[in-house]
C-alpha cells in the first residue's frame, strides 16, 4: 500500500493549441514534479478538465501517470462525478489501470445534504484498493 504523506500536485491537462490533449506535455508535467520533489500526483481531479475530456483521453492520461510515476510517487485518480454510477465506474478503471488511490468528490451541481452525502456510497458495494 502507497504511503500518503506530503504534497500533493493536483495535476492540470496540458492541450495544444489545437484543442487536442497534450499527452507529451502530460508526461513532462509529472516527470517536472518529481524531479522538483513532490510527494504525489493527482490526475483527473477538478483542476484536470474532466468535463471536456473524452473516455479514452482519461485513460490514456491515467495510464501514462502511473507508467510514469511507477515506485516513484502515488498516483491519486480523480474519479467524482455528476452521479454514483459513474464515480463507482471510474473508480473501477482508476483500479484497474493501476492507481494507488482515488479522489472522491460529492456531486457536483448537485447539492446533497449531509445525509445525501453520505447515502451516495450506499447503493452499491465500492471498489476498494489494496
């Protein structure tokens, strides 16, 4: 299991001038913020232009994170959403592409109350990382 201690960089999508994802300018990002001493690395979460980001893209963006920080520094996937279906199925990939951990956030535009916030977990078993 990773140890989470320390900094944390939540991680921007570089993009080219084109519009499409920088996916070189990506790697550079983190290979920067390891080489400058960071403690872990966060993609994906609110500051990584999920909304405008197709599947494949985040995956893409995932797998070359954790190829590029592999037993160097954590990888922390956002996996939020709009809905539970969605955090749940996010959750799984982050798992399966090979994160340390994820990064949950209530609903966005949805505003749950506290119990709503807590009732989000409950309809369905959640992944779990070890």
């Amino acid at each position: 299991m990773a140890d989470f201690r320390g900094a944390y960089t939540a991680l921007l999508t570089p993009m080219k001038d084109s519009g499409e994802v920088d996916f070189d300018g990506f790697r550079r990002l983190i290979e920067f913020q390891i080489a400058e001493g960071i403690d872990g690395i966060v993609p994906l979460g609110t500051t990584g232009e999920t909304p405008t980001l197709d599947e494949d893209e985040e995956e893409r963006l995932i797998g070359i994170a954790v190829e590029t920080a592999k037993g160097k520094v954590p990888v922390i996937v956002g996996s939020g959403s709009n809905d539970t279906k969605h955090m749940v199925m996010y959750t799984e990939r982050a798992k399966r592409l090979g994160a340390d951990a994820v990064l949950v956030v209530t609903p966005y535009y949805n505003k749950p109350n506290d119990d709503g916030c807590s009732g989000i977990l409950k309809p369905q078993p959640q992944p779990v990382f070890r």
